[in-house]
C-alpha cells in the first residue's frame, strides 16, 4: 500500500469498456478514488463495489471519479457492472502490473489472483 501523502503513480490503462484511462489526464481536474479488489461478484467485493454505486453521487458531487481495479477480465467486469448497475468503470488489471505498482495487497498480503 502507498504511504499516506504519496503521489498516485503516473499509469494508462485500458478500461472494461475498452477506453484508455490516463491518470495524469485527470491531475488537477477531479479527484480519483482508485480501488482495488480481488474479485468481481465474490460477497464482500460486490458489496465494496454497491457501496461506491450507492454513494456515488455524494462523491462526484466532491468533484471526484471512482475507478475500480481487479485482475479480473474485461468481459468479468462488465458483467460485474450491468448486474450491479455500477455507475464507474473498471480496470482489468490482467498482468497485476498495476497493483503491484500500488502495492495493493489482498487476504493476507497477497497480490489479488485473477479468476480462472
């Protein structure tokens, strides 16, 4: 996990709907709430992810974005996100290049494993 105060490491990404997502083009111009989770549809991801959708309003009234990461597939997150209506997109971190860019562990300090 990055320390508190750290800058958010520069990274492009392609999205579950297949758009690029540049970090750097979102500094000084919204704030990214940037999760990360290991699983589409397991109990307490999907309810990570309703919470976000359920507050998402309040949190892009703060002039913010939610982006979700997982090493979930791009067709596992869009369907994980027309079952459960979510509103923000997310990143199939495949090659979990980008979690580990951010240290982003799972259970036990594991790196989050894809689905197979």
């Amino acid at each position: 996990m990055l320390e508190a105060g750290t800058v958010a490491p520069q990274f492009t990404a392609t999205l579950d709907s297949g758009e690029t997502f540049n970090l750097g083009e979102w500094r000084g111009r919204k704030h990214v709430v940037l999760y990360f989770y290991p699983k589409d549809d397991t109990r307490g991801c999907t309810r990570e992810a309703c919470a976000f959708r359920d507050n998402y309003e309040p949190i892009t009234a703060l002039d913010a974005i939610i982006v979700g990461v997982s090493a979930d597939s791009a067709d596992s997150h869009q369907q994980f996100r027309e079952k459960h209506s979510l509103p923000f997109p997310l990143i199939p971190d495949t090659d979990k290049q980008l979690s580990k860019l951010y240290g982003a562990r799972g259970l036990f300090g594991l790196t989050p494993a894809s689905r197979t």
